[in-house]
C-alpha cells in the first residue's frame, strides 16, 4: 500500500539512504550538543532531556520515524553505538534548553554493539535523563516485500535468505520490544501513514500526559500487533447488510447513530471505559506514557469505526491525550 516505510529510501524523497557504514553516526537536526559549553549554575539541576531510542526490526521504519521527528524540531542521531548514549545524555544535559529532545536510531547495524543496548540503558536510570525505547515491528511478509522492493540484503542475512537475516534479528531484539514504552506495527502504513503517527505520538513531548491510541480494525486484515488491549464488536450488527449505509462508514452519522443505538453498544462502553480508569490510572502510576486500544469489526470499516470514534470521545474527558486511528478505513 503506496511506498514501503523501510529503512532503505529517504522517507519523504524516495532517494537512497546512504551505505551505513559510511556513516556510522549522523546527526542531523539542529545545533550538535557539542558546541554547547559550560556548566549549569551552582545549586542548579540541569533540565532533564528528552532522549528516545528508536530501534527495532530492519525495514519496519526506523528511518521514516527520525525524518518525522526532524520535523518536529528533534535532534536525531543515526546509527549510534549504544556506549555512546551515556556521553551523548550528559552533553545534551549540559546544553540544556538547546537541546531539549533528543531520538537516537540504534540497531542491528552496530553489529557487536548492538547488544549492549540493555545494559546502555540502564545506565542511564542513574544520569540526567529519561530515556524512552520506541520499536518499530512489522510481519516477515511486509519486511521481506520492503526488502525485496529496493533490492537491498537484511543486515544480517550474510549468505542466506532474507527470511533468515530476519529470524535471527527478532532473536536478538526480542527482550528490547518487550520493555519498549511504544511498540508500532508499521505493516499495514506507507511512509506518510507512519510519519503522521509518529507525529501525533511526540509532537507534545515534554509532557506526563498518558497519550492513547484507539484503534478500529478489521479481523479479515489481521489482528494489530502494537495493541496492549483488543476488543471483538461483531456481537452488534453490521450496517453492512442495510443497503443504505453499506456505502458509509462508521465516520458518517447515519452509521454511528445505527451503531450505537444497537443493543449493548453504550453499556459496552459504559463498562469498557468503567475498566479501563484503574488501567490508565496504574499506567501514570507506573510512567508508562502511551497505550494503543483497538476495537475490530469484520473489515474495520462499520461498527468497529464508529466505536473508536465513540470510545475516543469519552476518553478526552478524562483528561487523556488520545489519538482515533483506522487502520483499515478504505481497504474494501
């Protein structure tokens, strides 16, 4: 669907990344914490930077989201060996209000290095910093069509398929996905799709708002795989089979009124938001800043639109950032 979000082409031009050994460590936005000299005053703590550390699978987007957070005036480093993220904390710490955000792409291109990451990271509990971990993911299907797309191996594949270079990646990250803060499924977005949810994800960065995603889908596509929490609304019924609204979709008021006028659509939701207060509550408790809800229909278009839409509504009254995503709207 449109341009693959790899980690192969510039996002945003279609023009190849350069080779990254070339380059092993590029920054790319805005003035280098380098130049910024001088200790905070006396009895002064030094603003705590915004660091996040976007890894992930090869070909899932990594590229795609720092050209995103370019645009959001972050400071992006590519391809940094994971030492180099506790001297890079302390730099930007000095900085201070001139560097305030920071996204550093690390993954399997560092080879040996790469599996120091853990432990990079829990070095930095200790530092002038908060460092977040966004994983991009996407199915061997999509990764091997990405790879395939611009005629380029996996970094890992050495004299194999590209099957296999992946399977020996998803080895080696997968204790990384499991503590990311975000985990996105980039299989179903091309390269905008994914550069406007990143967006929505960090454009207010610098704040403790818990930012939710609600999600509709469509189970004939597949069940998301970023999703912390799935709910199944085929027991409503389906405006599909009511040949005036088979054409709308759950955006369109005649399909939303038919919707929830439906028998237990609202005290599904009455409830469903009901459960999920304590959740949200635990995750500030615990600073766990982002969540992805996702409500499917058959094929994401009808009940499960109309729902999230709903859903999302009542959620902003409680003082949550939210975002309503369809993944599957116009796929039919």
């Amino acid at each position: 669907m449109g341009e693959p979000a790899d980690d192969s082409t510039d996002a945003r031009a279609g023009v190849p990344a350069a080779d990254p050994g070339d380059a092993p460590v590029q920054a790319r936005q805005g003035q280098p914490p380098e130049e910024a000299h001088g200790e905070p005053p006396a009895g002064e703590r030094p603003r705590r930077p915004e660091l996040l550390v976007i890894t992930g699978m090869s070909g899932a987007g990594r590229s795609t989201t720092g050209k995103a957070l370019e645009d959001l005036g972050w400071y992006v480093v590519d391809n940094l060996p994971p030492q180099m993220l506790e001297p890079l904390a302390e730099l930007a710490a000095r900085a201070g209000l001139s560097v305030p955000r920071i996204a550093v792409v690390v993954d399997v291109r560092g080879r040996s290095f790469f599996a120091q990451l853990t432990g990079a990271l829990a070095a930095l509990d200790t530092r002038h910093v908060s460092p977040r971990v966004l994983f991009l993911d996407a199915t061997d299907e999509v990764l091997v069509r990405r790879f395939e797309s611009v005629r380029r191996p996996h970094p890992l594949q050495g004299d194999d398929r590209i099957v296999d270079g992946i399977a020996r990646e998803r080895a080696l990250t997968g204790d990384l996905r499991s503590r990311a803060d975000v985990v996105v499924d980039s299989s179903s977005f091309n390269v905008h799709q994914l550069g406007a949810l990143v967006a929505s994800l960090f454009e207010a960065e610098g704040t403790d708002d818990l930012r939710v995603t609600v999600m509709s889908f469509g189970f004939k596509y597949g069940t998301p795989a970023d999703a912390e929490h799935i709910a199944d609304l085929r027991f409503l019924p389906n405006p599909h089979w009511e040949p005036e609204l088979r054409p709308l979709t759950g955006q369109d008021a005649p399909v939303s009124e038919y919707v929830l006028a439906a028998e237990g659509a609202r005290p599904f939701l009455d409830r469903y938001v009901e459960a999920l207060e304590p959740v949200l509550t635990g995750y500030r408790r615990e600073n766990k800043r982002y969540a992805t809800i996702a409500f499917g229909c058959t094929g994401g278009k009808h009940r499960s639109v109309a729902m999230a839409e709903e859903l999302g509504a009542r959620l902003r009254g409680t003082g949550v950032v939210v975002r309503v995503l369809h993944r599957d709207l116009g796929r039919e």
